[in-house]
C-alpha cells in the first residue's frame, strides 16, 4: 500500500508540472490549413512617351511640321507652325526647338510646342549668312553649323541676348551637317569646292581634328546610330545617303551607299527603334530604312510631306526626332 501511494503521488507531482508550464510541451496539432498569401500590390507599367518627327520646310511660307511616329504612308500631321525659310530644326532634352532660317538667324521655341507657336527667344548665328545643321548636347547648349567655315556653340538657357560662347573653325570649309558619337566627339560634315569629308573633334573641341579622306560629293546634313554614321549628298542624279562604320578615324570611307527611294536628300535622323528617316528635297517625302541596313535597302514607308509645285513649295531641308 505504501508503495502504491509513493507512485500515485509521483505521478500526480507530473501532472502538477505540466498543467503549470514546468518544462513540458503541449504537442502541435496540424489542422491542414496555411494562412494566406497576401495579394501583391499591383505597379504601374509607365506609358512610353512618344517619339516625333519634325519636318522643316524651306519654302517661302516655311513651316515646321509635327508627326507622331511611327510613320505610314497614310500618316497626318499633327500641326505645323510658320518658320519661313526653314533650313535648320533640332530638339533638345526638354522638348524645346530650335529653328534656323537660310540668312543665319536663329529662333527658340518652348515645349510643348504647338501650331500656335511663336518663338520665345530670336538670335543671330554669329556673323553666319546662313545655317547649317544644329545639335544640342545633353546640357542644352546648341551646336550650330554656318555652312560657312566655322560651327558655332550656344551656352544654355539660351535667349534673345544669346552671342557665341565659342566657334570651331580649326578644318573647316563650309560645315555642314553635325552630330555627336557615343563618346561625345563632335563630327561635322565639311564641304570644299570639289569634295566633302568627315572632321572629328574630341572634347573639348579646341584641337585638330581628325579628317577623312575627302570624297567626289556634296554632303549636307548627318546622323549617328551606335554603329553607324549616315550622311546626305545631292552630288549625282538623286543623291545618295554615305553609311559610314564608326567610329570615325582618318581611315575611314563610306561602307556603302543607300540610293533606293531618295531624291536628292538633305536631312537624316534615327529613331529610337534605329529606323533611319530621310528627307528629300527633290519630292517634298520622307522615307524610312529599317535597319539592318546596306546597299540594296529600300524604305519600309514613304511619306508624301508636301507638294513642290509652285507657287509655294515644300521643300524638305530639316529633320529632327525627339519629344
């Protein structure tokens, strides 16, 4: 009797000790169920901001036309704003333009532009009687070519009061089309009486630059893809567009030339899906390349811009893509 006592008391001790938490653990019972996965809060996709084509026209009744790319045959402008005698537009990172006329004078004009626009600031190109291609780099400040033998640079914010802050003449014959490569060298297409070549000035652009061979063509304006270098020439029966492989040395010629579809070209541009845009003067169209691009390429679209009819023609001399 003794005996069973000590044992029921033992085990009583045990159950004391467990109902009070003294070390022993209760066992995990699984249910079958899991809590719930929160549901993740969705993001925005953000819409792409459309790229633009800007057309210049060198007529009398001169004008700056918009179109939304991409382009179709069947595509409509979104407006044009009066800018006689157009010879010159670039776009800047802001959406700003700047336009320039065939008697070297300069005018600014403040995104977003419309067809009401009117210029927000006016200046001369120096001492230029005409102009050439303009570039902005990624600053703002202008690059303006003279077709004469300097390229002129424009120090941002640019205003009616805006003068030269420097002039690259080092080279130069009549400079005609410019552009930035991918290192930020400043390459201009230069015109002598007989030939044209390629200048390649390294920042910050007050040295010698390096010159290619020139060749039996009359070049106009250019542009740079990462790869590639295309520059207009209305040298011949058409003209032709010169595909040059970057980078730029004193080596280099045109791989190739595109004259399928062009009628005497004076304006190039990239888009940023590497479609080339070519702006002829001969026929008031523009046609579009799709990449990759050779000898035998021919455009993708060709759009009717204008008529070159009299008494007012269209006659395409600019071309820029950006906002």
């Amino acid at each position: 009797m003794l005996r069973r006592s000590l044992v029921l008391v033992a085990f009583a001790a045990l159950a004391a000790a467990g109902c009070n938490g003294g070390g022993a653990t209760s066992p995990v019972v699984n249910t079958g169920t899991t809590a719930p996965t929160p549901t993740p809060t969705p993001t925005s996709t953000p819409t792409p901001v459309p790229q633009h084509l800007y057309i210049g026209s060198a007529g009398a009744s001169g004008a700056v036309t918009q179109y939304t790319l991409p382009l179709t045959a069947g595509s409509t402008a979104n407006f044009s704003f009066s800018a006689a005698a157009t010879i010159a537009v670039a776009v800047d990172p802001n959406g700003n333009l700047a336009v320039g006329d065939n008697v070297g004078h300069i005018k600014i004009f403040t995104a977003p532009v419309s067809g009401t626009s009117t210029p927000s600031a006016s200046f001369n190109n120096g001492t230029a009687s005409s102009n050439g291609q303009f570039v902005f780099n990624s600053a703002g400040d202008l690059y303006a070519a003279t077709f004469g033998a300097s390229v002129n640079v424009f120090t941002h914010p640019l205003s009616s009061a805006s003068t030269p802050s420097s002039s690259i003449t080092t080279g130069l014959t009549f400079s005609s089309g410019v552009g930035f490569d991918a290192a930020g060298d400043l390459i201009v297409s230069n015109v002598t009486s007989t030939t044209s070549n390629l200048a390649l000035y390294a920042p910050p652009f007050s040295g010698a630059p390096v010159t290619t061979t020139g060749v039996s063509q009359a070049y106009r304006k250019l542009a740079l893809s990462a790869t590639q270098l295309v520059v207009c020439s209305v040298t011949g029966a058409a003209g032709q567009v010169d595909v040059y492989t970057l980078p730029i040395t004193a080596a280099s010629a045109p791989a190739f030339s595109i004259s399928n579809g062009v009628k005497f070209p004076e304006a190039v541009a990239f888009d940023s899906a590497g479609n080339l845009y070519v702006g002829n003067e001969g026929n008031a169209t523009v046609t579009v390349y799709a990449p990759p691009f050779s000898a035998a390429s021919a455009p993708t679209v060709t759009l009717t811009a204008g008529s070159i009819s009299p008494p007012n023609p269209f006659a395409i001399f600019a071309l820029a893509i950006g906002k």
